[in-house]
C-alpha cells in the first residue's frame, strides 16, 4: 500500500510551512498547498491519508473542500483548522461529517496527535475495504492466521469452509491464542461482512444490567429507563455476535440465550412483543465445555446448540515451527504501528525465540515483538537466564542453539535456501543435512 501523507491546505505561507515543519517532526509524510484546487488534484477514491485544512481561504474555501473530497471518497478524514470565530461553522462542519477540527493558534503537537488517529481510521477503513475485496481468498486468512503446520493449515480450511454459511460456530483454545481472530475473520469473508459485529465479554456484563444491555429494554421498564434502547442483539441485526467465553455466563442467562438461538428472536425489557433477529452467533471459550456440563455450570442444550461447528485453536506449544515465523510477521506490524523503520532480527533472536515456551500464545509473543522493536528485549524484565543452572548438557544446548538459528534463517529467507546457506557460511550439502538432522522443512516458498 502506498505510504500514509497528509495533505495540508492554507493560504498563510509562513503559517503552512510551520506546520508542515512540525507535522514531519511528528513523522509524518506532507504535502502542502496554498490553494484547495490543487490538493484536489491528490485525491483519490483509495487515497491513503488524511486532509487538514484551513476554513477561509480565497478561491475555494475549506467547507467546500471537504465537500469535494467526500464527494470523492467519503471516508477520507477532514481536519478542519479554524480561526476564533469560526468555532460554530467548524462544528456544523463536524455534523455534515468532518473528522474533527482545531483552533488557531494551535500546538503542534496537539494537531498531530488528532492527525495520527485519523491516519488510523483511515488505515482500518482502507483494510476493511481490501479484506472485502479478497474475501475468501488465500492471503487474506493466512495474513491473520500465519503458520506452515498442519493444525494451522486444517484451521483455515475449517475457517473457509464455514465461513459463507450462516452456521453458529464455537471457536476453542487457549488464552491469546487468537480466538477472537478467527471470530473476526469468520465474520470478515461472510455475506454479513457489511454488517455489524458486535463482541461481548460474557465475563465482563454487569449483573444488574445484563438483560437490558443484552435484549434492550422499553420506556418504563424499570427505574431509569426514560426511553427505549435497543439492546448488543438487536443492534447487531444481519450481521455477527460474538459471546466471548461463553462459559462464564450466568445460568440463568443462558436459559434466555437458548431462546433466542433457537427461535432467532428477542422479547426487550418491559415489552410482550418478540422481536425477529436476524444474527449468526460464534461463541469463544478457552476450555472445553462438556466438563461444565458435567458439573452443572453450564446447560448441555445450549452447548448443542452452540457448536453446530467448532474450531480449535492451536497453542503455540503444539506448534513450535511457526513461532520464528510468526514473530518476524508481529515485529514487521509492530515496526509499523510504532513508526519505525524496517527492523531486521538477527538470527541468534530468532533462535532464541524458537527455544522459549509461549504459555501466553500469540499474545505473548506480540508483546515480545513489540518490546523487541523498542528496544526493551524480549521478556517483560531481561535477566539473561541461566543454562548451567538448569543442568542442560553442553551438546544439547549447542543443538538447540544450531537448530534456532537455521529455522530462524529459514524462517526469514521465506524458505528459499540459497541465502541461508551462504549467510550461515555453510555448503548447500551441509544445510542439507543439518535439516534433515533436525527435521526442519524447505516451505512452501522454497525456490533455490
């Protein structure tokens, strides 16, 4: 995708060289313009940034601009700069769909922080409209959910398979192992992708307003209740719910959400009238639900109901070989969401990486990817660790150590075997070898 700029409009000379100053301090990439008719020359329906500009201008002024550029592309964001009395006009502008606006004279760093969040609205909008697009194809899952082993390669033909039907789905695994990932993506490349997807901790509902904020409620209903509000359920009508571990949910909250999988309809607070719901449900937990069942935590009729289909989520333990892989793809997302430049990871890392247990799944390891491209190491407090401490014979940590660093090479040549042989100064006959040795597999990129 092409790089993220602002477009900044203003006829003040001085003025817009300032802030254009400032905005790339901020690291940002800028384009400025004394008139609006040339920035509308940059505008585009896949344009990849956002437009900050000044209200009163000769020529085309800043209204008529961000009207032009919605025109074009209505989810562009419009930053509108304002002088003192032109706060209402701002404000009407924030009605008719402007993304937000800042008085003049304004701190620099006060207009970059509202620019950087609508470089993230944009950067989501963009993306929702490319998952849309490939809905269904290979990049697109496999982007979400990487990995060359057999579980992961199983998962995402489960994913697709499922995903075009309206069948409720029940998505296992452990904590941080994306769960919610593949909640997300089953709703992404459905016909309910235009449609809202509304996730619901079912650990976390307030117990004095859990029906309300679940079923809505009418005028009346109960103390408080000045006005009707449509409920989680009834707002996300045509698209998806996500019970998010479904396990910890009251019992006799789960007498209710039988109903209402079962009949596809919703009664609100205070009303006899059942309301048609029109919603694919996909529940989450973290462990099997038949040993709640046994014990009575949980109803049997709602769990058959429930897992219609059922996905599990493999640890990162019962999948080690895509760990070095995985964590090069977290670094590359964390370089670009923290603003920095392309980070290369040396091999002994990636061996390192390779080596450790992963209780916290993915999640932990995004951490680790983050804090490595902070520069704060891998762990939450780096203590270097101890081999001789824990026993392990010198022969048995020298093989580790070896078999890290060529998954890791592997791993980051994308499976190609040429670089890895010759960066690790080693012949093609010994790499060879020392994979056959340690079980380690070509990938499906291998090309040399």
């Amino acid at each position: 995708m092409k790089r993220a700029e602002i477009l900044l409009v203003d006829d003040e000379d001085e003025l817009r060289r300032s802030t254009a100053q400032s905005l790339d301090l901020a690291g940002f990439a800028v384009r400025d313009f004394a008139n609006a008719e040339r920035a509308l020359d940059f505008v585009t329906q896949g344009f990849n940034g956002v437009v900050i500009t000044d209200i009163r201008m000769p020529g085309m002024d800043g209204m008529t601009l961000m009207s032009r550029v919605r025109e074009i592309d209505g989810d562009i964001p419009v930053i509108l700069a304002t002088g003192h009395g032109d706060v209402q006009l701002a404000v009407k502008a924030m009605r008719e769909g402007a993304y937000d606006f800042i008085e003049k004279p304004f701190n620099g760093q006060a207009l970059a922080d509202i620019a950087a969040r609508a470089m993230d609205r944009r950067r989501l909008v963009l993306e929702n409209r490319r998952l849309r697009a490939v809905a269904g194809k290979r990049d697109d899952i496999e982007s979400r959910l990487p990995g060359r082993t057999q579980a992961m390669i199983d998962l995402r033909y489960r994913l697709r398979a499922v995903a075009p039907t309206d069948a409720d789905v029940l998505i296992i695994g452990d904590t941080g192992s994306g769960k919610e990932v593949a909640a997300r993506a089953l709703h992404d490349i459905s016909g309910r992708a235009t449609k809202p997807f509304v996730a619901i901790n079912c650990a976390a509902l307030p117990g004095n307003l859990i029906e309300s904020e679940l079923f809505g409620h009418e005028a009346g209903a109960f103390p408080g209740a000045m006005r009707a509000r449509y409920g989680k359920f009834e707002h996300a009508r045509g698209g998806t719910v996500l019970l998010d571990e479904i396990g910890s949910m009251p019992l006799d909250l789960q007498a209710r959400l039988l109903r209402v999988i079962q009949e596809r309809v919703i009664t609100r607070l205070g009303s006899n009238e059942a309301v048609p719901l029109d919603v694919r449900f996909i529940a989450t937990s973290k462990a099997d639900l038949e040993p709640e069942v046994a014990v009575g935590r949980f109803r049997a009729d709602l769990l058959y109901r429930l897992n219609v289909v059922t996905l599990r989520l493999p640890a990162l333990a019962a999948r080690r070989e895509d760990v070095p892989l995985l964590f090069l793809q977290l670094v590359n997302e964390a370089a670009a969401r923290y603003r920095r430049d392309d980070i290369e990871v040396p091999p002994q890392v990636v061996a390192d990486i390779a080596r450790r247990d992963w209780p916290g799944n993915v999640r932990e390891l995004r951490n680790a990817a983050d804090r490595f491209v902070l520069g704060l190491g891998l762990s939450p407090a780096e203590d270097g660790g101890d081999d001789d401490a824990r026993g392990v014979r010198l022969a048995v940590r020298v093989a580790e150590f070896e078999r890290g660093v060529i998954a890791g090479a592997l791993a980051a040549s994308g499976g190609s075997l040429k670089p890895v042989y010759e960066s690790l100064g080693i012949s093609r006959k010994t790499l060879y070898e020392k994979m056959q040795k340690y079980g380690l597999e070509k990938g499906e990129s291998a090309t040399d």
